[in-house]
C-alpha cells in the first residue's frame, strides 16, 4: 500500500501507471488518505492515451480517478472505492473542445464512492458527440464481488454517461 502525502499525483498524454496483476482485484494500493485524487489531462488525440491499470485507488478527499480534458484513456483492472466524489469522474469544461474520444473502463470496481460510480460527461459544444467513443464494459459498479453478492453502492448512482452518442456499456471485452 502506498499512501499518498501530496495532492499532485497526475498524469498526462501518454503516461501510465500500472499495478501488479492479480486475480480478482491489484494487489498496489494508493491510499490518498483524503487529499485530491489521481488528475488524468491529454487533450490532443496525436498522443498516446494514458493508461491505468492493476490498482486500488481510494479515500480521495474528490473523484478517486478525474480528467476536465481527458481525450484518450484506458482504465483497466482497477478498484476505484471510498472516494469522496465519483469514482472516476471525466467531467468536460465547456470552454472548448475537449470531449471524450477514446475512453475505456474495463474490468474494474467502483464501489462506496460519495458520488456516481463512473461518471463522464461531454459538453454540447466543441466537436460532434459522434465522434466520441465511450466503452464501459466487464465492470462491477456496487458490487465488491460477483461471489459474495454484497452491494456496496455509490451514494448518487452507478454509471452516468452525458452527451456522447457512440457509448456501450455493459458486455465483455478481451483482457489485452
């Protein structure tokens, strides 16, 4: 477990930060022991997406993972839980075009966060909601665990998902 002592933790267009694999849940934990969550912004598509993968992010003070202009992003294996916010949260500024285009949460957990589970919402303006793609799949939102059953719900909702048209939520994707 790694505790957090600063609330800078970030990263940006083509960065990564990776666990170690485990079955079912990482085995690294950021513990960001109420200070700001880990701040994800790439806005330009030529980039790379950032990556995050294999982890256990919870007890932010905000959204446990959050981007205002997080263009590309794969989040995949990871446990977002406790957070005083959203689990993850990639909520667009409306002062330019800065939506969504490549965004991917995969065989993840959100659990006992404050606000939605997973929460992504575009702007109206900028570019055309068409051109987003939002794939949310394989996931458990309020459950720790498909064995035990129990829920552990986040207090405003699951998933909620704004002004994107190309969005699929639910189903299976491959472990890549």
């Amino acid at each position: 477990s790694v505790q957090i002592t600063q609330s800078n933790l970030g990263l940006r267009c083509g960065d990564a930060i990776e666990g170690l694999r485990t079955s079912p849940l990482p085995n690294v934990r950021l513990d960001f022991q109420g200070h700001i969550g880990l701040d994800l912004r790439c806005n330009d598509l030529s980039h790379p997406d950032i990556q995050v993968r294999h982890l256990t992010l919870d007890h932010a003070g905000t959204a446990g993972i959050f981007g205002p202009g997080t263009r590309g992003l794969t989040i995949d294996g990871v446990k977002v839980s406790d957070n005083q916010g959203d689990g993850v949260a990639l909520v667009f500024w409306p002062t330019g075009p800065i939506n969504p285009r490549r965004i991917q949460v995969r065989n993840s957990v959100f659990v006992r966060n404050t606000g939605y589970g997973i929460r992504i919402e575009a702007t109206t303006g900028g570019d055309d909601p068409a051109d987003h793609e939002v794939t949310i799949v394989n996931n458990l939102v309020g459950l720790d665990s498909l064995t035990d059953g129990a829920a552990n719900g986040n207090s405003l909702g699951g998933i909620r998902v704004v002004n994107s048209r190309r969005v699929k939520v639910g189903g299976t994707i491959s472990n890549q």
